[in-house]
C-alpha cells in the first residue's frame, strides 16, 4: 500500500512539474517572501528618545538596590531646552512616557520623607532658578498630558546648576553620595536623597 502511494504521489508531482517546471520554484520563492516579510514586521527601529535605567548602587553585582528610575533619553538636536522643556509647566522629565521612580526603602527625598514605592517623577523647569521635583502616585502616564496635582505626593526643590560641557542627550544618574542627577544641554537638576 506504501509503495502505491508514492508511486502516485511521485506521478502527480511529475506531472506538474512537466506541465510547467517552474511552478515548484515559484511556490518556493513565495513561501520564502512571505516568511521574510512576516519576520520584518514584527520588530520596529530603534526609539528615537530610548528608554534608560539608572540605579543606586550603580554596579549591577549588588542586587540590593535603594532606588531605580526608568526613563526616555531625547536628543537636543539643535533645538533649545527652554522649548523642549519650557518652564513654569509641568513636564515629563524627558519623553514619551513619564519618568517611574522606584524606592526599594524609606527615603528622605530632597529633605522630605518618602515611603518605598513606585512613582512618577514630573519636573516643572525654571528659567533662572531651582527646579520643582514632583514625586507623584500615578503610574503608567504618558507624558504629562495626564498629570493632577491632587496625586502629588511630594514636591521638592532641584538644585540647578550650569557646566561647560553639553548634554546632548537627557541623562539621570546617581552620585557616589546617592544624589539624583538630571543632566540636560548645560544644565543639571540634582536632588538628594538619604536613607530613613
């Protein structure tokens, strides 16, 4: 019975192949297209303002971390930080989606106390003084756009100062002393932060 069947497969085969030789191949390169573009779609190129972890302690052998944020690096590309970041308004503190601050302990965050928690981080930048750091209890925000100031929970004030280097893309970081530092053009927003 085996052998009748691929006595009838082979002929069947063998006769599309002698009606038109090139079907075999054709339905092969189709097949292969189809599997490329399938493939291809599923990954996007890189974000334009991508996302960033910084943590405290910095050094990924130490798991026990106090704090991590997460956060969206846009480019100045020429274009002025007052634009991007215009002050007295609310901003996301970087792009896309507003910034998330984990706390893993009790904190004093910028000389006030904050429970350990995961938080949005909105700034509202000033044009000639200290920063307003807003600790606020809404997750998952896009942009700024959804801000209500009835879920602050803290607001501090960012320390400001200018270097001479430029920050061509937006950076946070934490110093040696756990100092929250927000880094963008020549300008630098830095916060303390002790542990309770």
């Amino acid at each position: 019975m085996t052998n009748l069947c691929l006595w009838f497969s082979n002929l069947t085969i063998n006769k599309i192949h002698m009606k038109n030789p090139l079907l075999p191949f054709a339905f092969l390169i189709i097949t292969l297209i189809s599997s490329v573009q399938l493939t291809a779609q599923e990954f996007k190129s890189l974000d334009k303002s991508p996302m960033d972890v910084a943590t405290f302690p910095s050094s990924y052998t130490i798991s026990d971390k106090v704090v991590k944020v997460i956060y969206s690096r846009p480019q100045l590309n020429g274009r002025d930080l007052v634009k991007l970041a215009p002050p007295e308004k609310i901003w996301r503190t970087g792009a896309n989606e507003a910034v998330e601050i984990t706390f893993y302990k009790d904190v004093i965050f910028g000389g006030k106390a904050l429970n350990a928690g995961t938080y949005s981080l909105f700034t509202i930048p000033s044009l000639d003084g200290d920063w307003t750091v807003i600790i606020n209890s809404a997750k998952n925000v896009w942009g700024s756009y959804y801000y209500k100031q009835d879920q602050d929970v803290i607001r501090v004030s960012g320390k400001t100062s200018t270097i001479e280097e430029n920050i061509e893309a937006f950076s946070m970081m934490f110093d040696k002393n756990m100092t929250l530092k927000m880094g963008w053009g020549k300008t630098v927003v830095s916060v303390s932060i002790k542990k309770i």
